[in-house]
C-alpha cells in the first residue's frame, strides 16, 4: 500500500527520529514496526468528508478546493492519494509511512508534498517514514536514511556515504560527477542540481 499509519510505536527505534528515508521492501520495515495499518477511502463518499474544514491542508498540496465535491471515485489518482494523506494526517496517528508515494507525481507536486511532509512533522510532531528507491527525492527532505536488506540494518546515516558505498543504487547525478571528477576532483558529490551547476562553474572559471 501507497500510505500506511502506526497509532502508537511499539518499539523505540523510531521513537528518537522525525523524518527518515528507508530503502528496502515494506516487509524489511515491518520488522521496525509490526503494526502498521492501511486504510481505503469509500468511493461514493464525498472528498469534503474526508477533509472537513481543513482546506487548507488540500490547498497546500496544490489540490483545487473544487474537488470536495466530488466523489472518492471521481479523483484523479494523484488528487485520490493526496486527499487519503491528508485524511491520515488528521487521525493524528504517531507515524505515517509514504511507500513509493512519489510515484507519479508531477515536480510541482513533490515540491509541494516535501514542503507539507515538514509542516506536518514540525506541526504535529507525526514521525515520517519514507520508503523509496529515489535517493535524490528522499535527500530532498532528510539526510537520515536506513537501509534494509532481508528483514537485517545494512546502514544507517547520511544518505551520501550509503550511495558511494554501493548500499543504494546510484542516480544520474551521481554518475555524471563521476565522470567529471575524471576531469576536476575538486568537484565534491551532490544530490542537488543546483550546487553541481555551481561546482561546475567554478571548475571552469
């Protein structure tokens, strides 16, 4: 399932984090958290009865606020998980978990989701877990990732240090700096197209 709730952690080792990526299957993470709850919506309810008064929330993940009266059976796929984020989010549960939740979704959108992910957290003190194969997404809102292997920790830290070391397949920025680190070693690893543009102009200058 895309998206899936803990009420109450029943270990500590989620206890002391906030918002953490996770690369494996949803299976390794349950070993971390057995009792995980999925839900679905009723496709003849209304959106407005899963939101409420809380607009808000929809608006900030770009949603259009016309949507509410529409049936659950009526939205779009995308509009069809964010309204079903959002309706988990206001049961208050202790973690929420994103599993592959990016997957098609558009770049607005994610920026969008990312920014909303962070309120929640902050807001709510609602522990994020985000399962993915996207490190480049997953960097965009934590540095602290786990990886699992086999129900076993294989690594837990900083994303970077787990691409270089091979524990997660490398994205296509990681393999371009490779290339021009042929060139300039100065050049330093990033998941941000922005600063490898930077470095790459100061390489030049």
């Amino acid at each position: 399932m895309e998206l899936m709730y803990a009420r109450k952690l029943n270990n500590n080792y989620f206890k002391n984090k906030t918002i953490t990526g996770f690369f494996g299957d949803i299976r390794d993470l349950r070993v971390l958290i057995n009792n995980l709850e999925g839900t679905e919506m009723k496709t003849n309810k209304k959106a407005k009865v899963v939101i409420g008064k809380n607009i808000d929330f929809i608006k900030s993940l770009g949603v259009d606020e016309s949507l509410l009266s529409y049936r659950i059976s009526e939205l779009s796929a995308s509009n069809y998980k964010l309204i079903k984020l959002v309706g988990i989010i206001l049961a208050k549960p202790e973690v929420v978990v994103l599993n592959n939740f990016e997957l098609g979704l558009n770049s607005k959108t994610i920026t969008r989701l990312v920014r909303f992910l962070k309120t929640i957290n902050a807001t709510f003190n609602i522990k994020i877990i985000i399962v993915s194969n996207n490190p480049v997404y997953l960097s965009k809102i934590t540095k602290d990732v786990v990886v699992m292997k086999n129900e076993i920790i294989k690594y837990q830290g900083e994303i970077m240090p787990a691409i270089i070391q091979g524990l997660v397949d490398k994205p296509e920025i990681i393999d371009f700096i490779d290339l021009a680190k042929k060139k300039d070693k100065s050049i330093e690893y990033t998941l941000d197209d922005k600063e490898l543009l930077k470095a790459i102009f100061r390489s030049v200058e």
